[in-house]
C-alpha cells in the first residue's frame, strides 16, 4: 500500500476569530487524527511546538483515498503531500534502475 509524507501547516488565509475557536479545531483535528492512527491508515503524526503545522505519515490505497482522508482539514490547513518509499522499495528501484542502465549500454 501506498505510504505517503503530508506536512501541513494552519492556513494563514483562514485566521480563527478567536483563541477558543482555534482551540476547538486543534482538539478536534486530534481527536480525529488519533483514531486514525490507532485504525491503522495514520502512521505517525507530529506537531510543531508552536502549533503551527506538523508532518503526517499516512498509508492509503490511493492517492483519491488519500484525497478523501484529507479533504475535510483543507479549509483550515495547507497541505504538501509526497509519495514515499520504504527502505526496501528504494533498494530494488535502485537495482532495477541500475540493471535497466547496464543493459542500455552494452
């Protein structure tokens, strides 16, 4: 399955009226990204400590999963998100890229 890298940040655009409302978003977005991690599709998942952004290590099916998981945060956060590989998947990509350019050349 697909793993990816999202760093978001509060949207700057999209100021919170107040300290209460802003801190009723936060929780919620925990609470929310909390079950999340404990089902499985959120890998891991930090937050900067001045509660501006973060980083999410995310593990969907698809990127439109991936869509639809993070659609409902992008009226209040920004989002940059990147496909990753593991470990293991950047070895042999490296290896078949590296066989792919020996056999080009002879």
């Amino acid at each position: 399955m697909p793993k990816f890298y999202v760093r978001w940040r509060v949207n700057p655009k999209r100021p919170f009226k107040t300290a209460e409302e802003l801190e009723k978003f936060v929780l919620h977005m925990l609470e929310e990204v909390k079950a999340e991690l404990q089902g499985g599709l959120a890998k891991d998942w930090g937050i900067c400590v001045d509660g501006s952004g973060g980083y999410l290590i995310y593990e969907a099916p698809s990127e439109a999963d991936l869509f639809a998981s993070l659609h409902k945060w992008m009226s209040h956060v920004d989002v940059d998100v990147r496909q990753v590989l593991t470990v293991e998947q950047a070895i042999e990509s490296r290896k078949a890229a590296a066989s792919q350019a020996g056999k080009q050349v002879s």
